[in-house]
C-alpha cells in the first residue's frame, strides 16, 4: 500500500511517499534559518512559509518516489497536536488532495507516530509497545496495544524535554534549536562538574518535570557570570554546564523508561521524538535496555515518512476520515 503523507504540526513541511514501511522518499523543507534569527518557532511565521513550500514540497515527494497520483492509495496527514497554523495547512491541502484525486485520507496524531517511526527500521516493533516519546512539545511514556489504543503512563508535569534543551542552550549563549547544540557541546565536558536536580515524584511516578532543572541551571550561570563579573561563560565552563544538564535529563527519561518497563513488561520498546536523536540519551538506555529500539536521527525529528508509518496503521484497522470531517486540533490528546 502506498500513501503519501503531510506533516506541518511546526516548523517542517514535510512530505514522504510510503510503499508499506518502504520509504521512497521523505522530503523535508526546514525552516530553522528563518525562525533562528527570533531564537524561536514564530507560530505566523511558520504558517506563512508552509503555504509557500506545501506544493512543491507534495510533487518533490511524488517524483523523488518516482510516482504519479495514480501510484498512491492513501494520504495520511498530521491533524494534531501542534500550532494551529501550521496544521490547518497541512490539514487544508490534504483534504483538497483527497477530494481533487479521490484518495482516502487518514488524520494522524503526531505523538502516536513518533512512536510509531519505529516500524520503518528493520528491527518491527511488536506489541504490546511502550514508546518514550521525547520532542520539543511532548515527553510521555505510553503502552501502545495492537488496536492502536493508547495507556499514557506518565508525562511532563511541565516542560518538555527537548523545550528544557532549548531553553538551556539559550541561557547559555547556543543558538535554536538548542538540542543539537547542548549535545555537541555537551560532549567536550565534564558531565559530573555541576550537580543537576532530578525530580523526584515518588516512587510510584512516572511523570517528569524539568522546570526546577531549567532553574538551577539559570541560577548557576547566574552565580558564575557575579563570581567572574564577565557576561560570558568559557567554552569550557558552557561545556560542563551543558554536560551535566544533559546528563540530568537523560538521568530522569531513563529511571522512568526502566520502571515502565519492568512495570509493563511489554514486546517491543521504542524511543522516538527530536530528543532521541541524543547520542547520550541512545548510550545511557541502552546500556540499561539493549533492545531498546531507537529510529536513525532523520526520523527522529519530524518527518513525514512517520505519519505514513502511523496512517499505514491505521489503515489496516479501517481508521479513515471523510475529507470534510478532518479536523485540525492543536491539542489532540486521543488517536
Ligand atoms: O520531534 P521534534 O522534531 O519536534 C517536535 O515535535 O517538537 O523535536 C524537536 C526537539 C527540539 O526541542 C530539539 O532541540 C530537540 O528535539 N532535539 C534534540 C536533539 N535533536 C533535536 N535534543 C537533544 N539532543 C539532540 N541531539
Ligand atoms: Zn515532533
């Protein structure tokens, strides 16, 4: 079966073609370099440029896959959660796409296809599936059964992950997305320099919280920036504050990944979202869950082949929306 999927919940407009978990192509047109110079995703900004790259971005993925409109039995695009803007475009054009080429079209949770990016490895998950997704909007630790329900198991009480990378990376001077700078960074210093809380939840939790983290670390550089009366931190000094950052993060998502685990016992383990990409966070887990499966980086961002791999899914459990029934919803919370 191959369905052509849209994913623009951000700043990526992302387009893939999809033979089963075969991926023919997977075009992803960036907009870091125009948000970077506001240190952030400007929710406007980002809808204006998917509307100007959407088309392109559709017949790029169709050729690239050496397909015409013929080819293709399904779409498959992103409905939530993320920025209304963004989504309502990517929504927008596949429905018109759906009408104009008479496909059946599929809305899909962009959180459940983190998890589910896992099914374009070679290693196929198996459920039951618990899948610690980590993004920049999202951290959730959920048990995925075969019908595609969805237990959420513990999630961030109040920053995600990969926001609590980017914060940080501003504190200290890196520019956005700051996740791939921390851990460039991170990796020429001293992990154990700064001690870092973890919060603690109870025994029981499996939630997160990263704010009292973000503080210490602010209130570090602060003390650092009085003591030296210099408004710039050393390379060495941002090093090891970005080391030892790094490691409380990933400190906190593999104590809870294991404690689902044993809780859960389930098949397959899957680790997906733009954090994943963390070549620390992939060394610390795995060293506790080697089998534990971790999607290549490009499919750890985001990426429209992983809408595919979800809307593939949902396919086969008749999960299809009329056109005019699609709703774009910036907080999806179900399937
Ligand atoms: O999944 P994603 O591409 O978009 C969302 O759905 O949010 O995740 C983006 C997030 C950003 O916060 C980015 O800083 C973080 O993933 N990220 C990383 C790395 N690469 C991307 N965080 C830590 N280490 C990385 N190597
Ligand atoms: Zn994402």
């Amino acid at each position: 079966m191959k369905i052509l999927a849209i994913e623009t919940s951000c700043d990526e407009t992302a387009v893939a073609v999809i033979d089963d978990y075969a991926i023919l192509s997977n075009i992803i047109a960036s907009q870091i370099d125009v948000h970077t110079q506001y240190g952030g995703v400007v929710p406007e900004v980002a809808a204006r440029s998917h509307i100007e790259v959407m088309l392109p971005v559709v017949e790029t993925a169709l050729k690239d896959a050496k397909c015409t409109w013929n080819d293709i039995d399904a779409i498959a695009v992103t409905r939530g959660p993320g920025l209304i803007g963004s989504l309502l475009i990517g929504v927008l054009t596949a429905q018109t796409l759906a009408v104009t080429k008479n496909k059946p079209l599929i809305g899909v949770n962009h959180i459940f296809a983190h998890a589910f990016s896992a099914f374009l490895t070679e290693h196929k998950p198996k459920f039951p599936i618990l899948a610690l997704t980590v993004s920049g909007g999202h951290t959730t630790l959920s048990l995925y059964q075969e019908n595609l329900e969805r237990e959420v198991l513990g999630t961030t009480l109040d920053d995600a992950a990969g926001e609590a990378f980017d914060k940080v990376a501003k504190l200290l001077g890196l520019p956005y997305p700051g996740g791939p700078e921390i851990s460039k960074i991170a990796k020429l210093g001293d992990k154990l320099a700064y001690k870092f809380p973890v919060a603690r939840l109870g025994r029981e939790s499996l939630d997160f919280s990263f704010s009292g983290l973000k503080t210490a670390v602010l209130r570090q550089v602060q003390e650092i920036k009085a003591t030296s009366g210099k408004d710039d931190l050393s390379t060495q000094t941002t090093a090891n504050i970005a080391a030892s950052f790094e490691h409380a993060v990933v400190t906190a998502l593999v104590q809870n990944t294991l404690k689902a685990y044993v809780r859960t016992k389930p098949k397959s383990l899957v680790i997906g979202g733009g954090v994943a990409a963390n070549s620390y966070l992939r060394q610390e887990l795995l060293a506790v869950l080697p089998k534990a499966i971790f999607v290549p980086p490009v499919l750890c961002t985001d990426n429209a082949a992983m809408i595919g791999a979800m809307g593939l899914q949902m396919a086969q459990n008749g999960m299809y929306t009329q056109p005019s029934e699609l709703v774009a919803n910036p907080v999806l919370n179900d399937i």
